[in-house]
C-alpha cells in the first residue's frame, strides 16, 4: 500500500488529518484481509475480492471501509474497481435508506401520483425499477395513461433523491434549475453551482433555500461517484 502517496492525495483534496489516517487504516484493513485470504496485492485485486471483504462485514462497517477502497483505486487509477467499491456501498445504503414517496416531489399532479399506485410504484426507488430505460418508461405510459415526459420527470427526480441529502424539495430545486441529471449536477464546480442556485431562486422565488457551501461539495462529489441507473 503506497501510505504516503494516497495520504498527499486525499490531503490536497482537502480531506483533515484525522480522516486521513481513518481511509488509510480501513485501506490497512482490507489489504490484511486479501494477504490473509491468498496472499493478494491491493494492487491485483479483482471485484470479487471486494465483494467477499463487504460480505465478510457488518453493515455499518463495509459502508466506511468500501469508501476509503473506493478512494484508494481512485488514487491507482483503477477506475473500474473504484467504481465497484462505490456500487457496493451504494448498495448498502439504499438498504438503510428510506427512499422518499412519489408525493413528496413538489408540483407534481397527484392524480398521477395515485395511478403510479395502481402499478406498485410508490417510491423513487420503485419509479427508477419501473422507468429505468426509454422502452420501460413507453411501456408505463401507455398502461398508465401518463404521458411519457411526466414519466421522465419523477425518473429523474427520484434518480436525484439517491444524493445523500436530497429529497423531495432538494430534487425539485436541482430539477427546475436545469439540472436534471447526476452527469449534469457532476459537471459543476461546487461553488459555482451554489451561486447558480442562490440566483435561481431569487429571480423564480423557489420555495426553499440553497445548499450550504458544504452541502453542495457532498452533492457534486456523490453526484460523480454514484453508478448510473438510468438510460436517456
């Protein structure tokens, strides 16, 4: 495990001393765990290695340590096992995480609301189920009598709501200013995007305040980490 380069990365990305011997233990951790399983290098470890170390661990435990992995490839250049410890993690916090009701996405017709009920689709997690691709979402609106655009509106404000933090209101704020999707909330410098937001709101008079300079770090960077669920 290269200590000191990844702890001058995860410095210069701002990361405080003491969260970075944190990430640097748990990355401790699992190479302990992949030369105690067959004498495997961080550096040749395969996806299925991470899975049977986020499997070997409780719940709260592999959130923590799948996200320093996630950092550490990251900091390789290994995008697509970084990718993996992301996808995990996102994984086992869905499991925790109460995904929010169709309802409570502002302005939105509740009539339609209620025939999405008729279908067993409730929440944002079962509309991303159900409205994953363009076939889904043509399939939905013909048997629902929705039309498809309405359709591709709650698909994309409940593929917001996956955002640590972002809810009904929050996805409707991102949604109405034009930024409808993870890869385009991605695209934004953090502070740029809180300025874009506070204008926005007091030229629409949105009803809701803009993400604090902190809050809208986290979003961008979970934004770029989450996997991609759904097809344009």
């Amino acid at each position: 495990m290269d200590r000191l380069g990844f702890s001058r990365a995860l410095a210069k990305s701002g990361k405080k001393e003491h969260v970075i011997a944190e990430l640097v233990n748990q990355v401790q951790l699992f190479e302990n765990f992949l030369t105690n399983k067959q004498s495997v290098s961080l550096e040749n470890a395969s996806a299925l290695d991470i899975l049977e170390y986020t499997e070997s661990m409780n719940l709260a435990a592999s959130k923590n340590n799948l996200r320093a992995i996630a950092l550490y490839y990251h900091f390789l250049g290994n995008i697509p096992l970084a990718q993996t410890a992301s996808r995990l993690r996102e994984q086992r916090i869905a499991g925790t995480r109460k995904a929010p009701n169709l309802g409570e996405f502002r302005g939105f017709d509740p009539e339609a609301i209620n025939r999405l009920k008729m279908y067993g689709i409730r929440d944002a997690e079962q509309m991303l189920q159900a409205g994953s691709n363009p076939a889904h979402r043509k399939k939905l609106s013909t048997g629902s009598g929705i039309e498809e655009e309405d359709i591709l509106e709650l698909v994309k404000l409940s593929d917001l709501a996956r955002i640590p933090g972002v809810k009904g209101i929050r996805a409707r704020l991102y949604y109405d200013a034009g930024i409808d999707t993870l890869d385009k909330l991605a695209g934004w410098e953090p502070e740029a995007l809180r300025l874009y937001l506070v204008e926005f709101i007091e030229k629409t008079g949105f009803e809701g305040a803009a993400p604090l300079p902190k809050e809208v770090v986290n979003t961008v960077n979970d934004a770029k980490r989450l996997p991609r669920l759904v097809e344009y």
